[in-house]
C-alpha cells in the first residue's frame, strides 16, 4: 500500500513515541489476578491487539484502560468496529495487508477517517512483515509484528504482558480444543495455533527479548513460559 494514502505515515507515528516508556498489553489470562492494571497505565503510551481493546466494563484491575495504540490484524477491527467509538484510539497500525485482497487496508483506512478523524491509521508495508517472517521461519502473529516494529522505534522502554503465545492451560479464546490438547500431550507445549508455528514464536521472541534486554522487559508469567523452555538464563 502506498503510505500517501493513508492518514498519517510512520514518521507521525514515531513522533508521537519518541522518548516514550511504552507498554503493549496481550489478551492472555495470564494477566487475570495479576493486578497490573495500574502499572500498565501508567506508561506513556499503552497499546492493544486486534479487538482485545480496554474499557471500563472489563478487567481494569488485570489488564489497564488506556488504549492509545492499537495494532490490528486482517479483519479485526471491522469485525469490532462498534468499540472504537468508545475507547477511541490515537493510532491504529496494520502490521500486513490481507493477503486475499492487497487493498484491504486502503479500504478500512478510509473507512476508519470518515467515521473518526481523529484517529491516525497507518500500514507498515509488507516489507517489513515479509523481514520479520523471513527469520522467523514462519508466518508472525500481530502480537510479535507489533512487538518487533515497537523495538525499531526510538523509545524509552517496552512493556510486554498479557503475552503467552498459547502456552497457558487457560487459553483466551476461551476453548481448549482436540488439536491442542493432543498438542500438549505430545509436545508439553501448543506448536501450532491457526497458521503460526508458536515454537517458532517463542524461539525468535526470545532472541529479540535476549538482544534487547535493557530496553525490552516482561511479565513474570512471560518469562516463566520462556524460562519452562529454557529460552532465557534468568527472570527479568
């Protein structure tokens, strides 16, 4: 997609973060009855996944309320589209374009400018999704995009939670299907969920989450699912 055609272009994205602490809140129930609602909001910029955006109706307590920053996949947000009249975001990012319809975006962006003006939507440009995936191995969620195009900014500092890449019994989706449970009892882990590889997943996060230590932190259940693979030497 041609970033012109879009309301804003990454440089006002960047901008807006410079300098920033930064926290990017996951859907996992790893965060329920973890009480970091209130540390979460208190970074400068809070950002979300998909539909899984905060408001006052949900878990504050677990999970934050702010919703600055919204990284969506394919779909999502015009599957949800009601909820961003409530929590109104000042950026929503596409990390891909729809692989079955390459004008997705150009669509939803219009469509997103018409309704809300006041919020800036923008593509990253598969190039940079096509980087992430190339050493990956595999096809990166938008979680991981987001995390790996967050890191590329000039921040302060970047708060992962709410991240468990399937590896929790209690899964978000709220079903613990056949294919996973055959998974768990083969492997101890979910390889596979949809069209991600999650060994993958984890394998690649932990190698940024390694490089960037100083920069990039995480929840305790996060680095408990990295250390239980030994993925990581120590907790952070």
């Amino acid at each position: 997609m041609d970033l012109t055609a879009c309301q804003c272009n990454i440089q006002d994205f960047q901008n807006f973060i410079e300098g920033k602490t930064v926290a990017i809140v996951g859907p996992a129930a790893t965060l329920e009855s973890s009480h970091l609602g209130s540390e979460i909001d208190k970074y400068e910029v809070v950002c979300r996944l998909n539909h899984h955006l905060a408001d006052s109706s949900k878990m504050v307590e677990d999970y934050g309320l702010r919703n600055d920053i919204v990284f969506s996949g394919p779909n999502l947000i015009y599957c949800h589209y009601d909820i961003l009249e409530k929590v109104q975001p000042k950026f929503i990012c596409f990390p891909r374009s729809n692989s079955s319809d390459p004008n997705y975006y150009r669509g939803m962006i219009s469509h997103i400018r018409k309704d809300h003006p006041n919020i800036k939507c923008f593509h990253i440009g598969n190039e940079f999704a096509n980087s992430v995936e190339a050493q990956m191995g595999t096809s990166p969620n938008t979680g991981l995009l987001a995390i790996c195009f967050l890191l590329t900014m000039p921040i302060k500092k970047l708060f992962v939670a709410g991240f468990d890449f399937y590896q929790n019994k209690k899964i978000y989706l709220k079903s613990v299907n056949s294919k996973h449970n055959q998974e768990i009892k083969k492997n101890g882990f979910i390889k596979h969920h949809m069209e991600h590889d999650l060994e993958y997943h984890l394998k690649y996060f932990s190698s940024i989450y390694e490089k960037n230590r100083e920069l990039l932190h995480i929840d305790d259940k996060l680095s408990n699912i990295l250390s239980n693979f030994k993925l990581i030497k120590t907790k952070d």
